[in-house]
C-alpha cells in the first residue's frame, strides 16, 4: 500500500480536511507518510502468535470510592444562583452561541 501514497494523495487528503497545502508541504507530507507506512509494513512481519494480548501492562488499579452525597457540602439552588447575572425560574441564563 505504501507504494500509493504520491503527493496527489496527499493533495487530496488535505483538500477533504479543507487545510490548505503547498506543493513543499504537500512533498513533504507525502515523505513522511512513506516512511510511517514502511515502519508499519516493518511491524506487520512481526511473529505476535505467541504473545498474549495486553491492555495494561503496569499493574496498577483504578482507586474508585462510593459516590456518596455529602449534603453538608451541597449548595441549594438559591446559593448556586445567588451570584448569577442572570436567571430564569432558578435556571441560570446565558447567552445563546448556537445558530441552529
């Protein structure tokens, strides 16, 4: 596959991600994906058949702790708008940033 890429690839590549290349880039690019392709085509003639899949190799455990409410440390909602701006039927009001 790596005999593929050419800088027309990588032309088109960058046009679909609509980033603006030039031809110095574009050569560039095209060099650099060569080379990160025949270092995978390296990879895939490795012997894994024996090696056991691994997802996690330092031993290491998640700390989880109960997700208890502490009402001690929780604001009514009174306190939580008391520094608001704006608010709407205890809602905090912001300005609109969608279109559509």
């Amino acid at each position: 596959m790596s005999n593929k890429i050419n800088q027309s690839i990588v032309k088109h590549i960058a046009k679909l991600a609509q980033i603006p290349i030039s031809d110095d880039e574009s050569e560039k690019l095209t060099t650099a994906f060569l080379e990160t392709l025949a270092v995978i085509d390296e990879l895939q003639e490795i012997d894994t058949s024996t090696t056991e899949p691994t997802h996690q190799v330092t031993g290491l455990k998640n700390v989880l702790r109960d997700d208890v409410v502490i009402e001690e440390q929780m604001f009514l909602q009174k306190e939580a708008l008391s520094n608001a701006k704006h608010t709407h039927q205890g809602f905090f009001v912001v300005p609109k940033i969608l279109e559509k």
